[in-house]
C-alpha cells in the first residue's frame, strides 16, 4: 500500500463510525471473527480499544490484522483503522 493510498484511507476513516470496541478480554476468536465479516461487508473498519484492555493497540492491530488477512491503516490512540479489498464488487476504489 503506498502512502497516497493510506492518507486516502484515512480519510475516509475520519469520518467513520467505530463499529466495535475491544474490551478487557482483549482479541477472542469470536471478535476476530466479527471483525473479518465487517471487512467482508465494509472493506473499511475502525475498532475501539477500551481502557479497561491491559494490551497494546499497536500490537492488538498487528495481530488483528494477520488472523483477518487485512492491512492497518493506522493505529491513533486506542483507535484502529483495518482494510481488505473485498473480492467481489469493491466499494472503495484506492489511488493509484
């Protein structure tokens, strides 16, 4: 992914919804699994971390986004921005 491509990405996830926080049980195969359905839908997530997770985001974000085969778009904070081009009619069209 080039860096045109990401600030694109980041863009469209400021204006996003985070559509799933992280909590003390930290990354379960079930909050996996829900993640990788909403990349299948959305292409593009954000995903809170809460405060009551002892782990780092950074690295919640890296193990994330190796068991859902999506790339990190940023970690700020104890927010994550996930993307996998979906394989089917893709939404986002990136820049090339």
């Amino acid at each position: 992914m080039t860096s045109k491509q990401r600030a694109y990405l980041k863009s469209l996830a400021m204006n996003a919804d985070t559509i799933m926080n992280i909590g003390k049980s930290s990354l379960t195969p079930e909050v996996c699994t829900a993640v990788s359905e909403a990349l299948e839908k959305r292409e593009l997530v954000k995903i809170g971390v809460l405060k009551n997770c002892l782990d780092d985001p950074k690295e919640i974000a890296a193990v994330m986004a190796e068991r859902t085969h999506s790339q990190v778009v940023q970690v700020i904070g104890k927010k994550i921005v996930l993307y996998k081009k979906r394989k089917k009619d893709p939404k986002i069209v990136l820049p090339e």
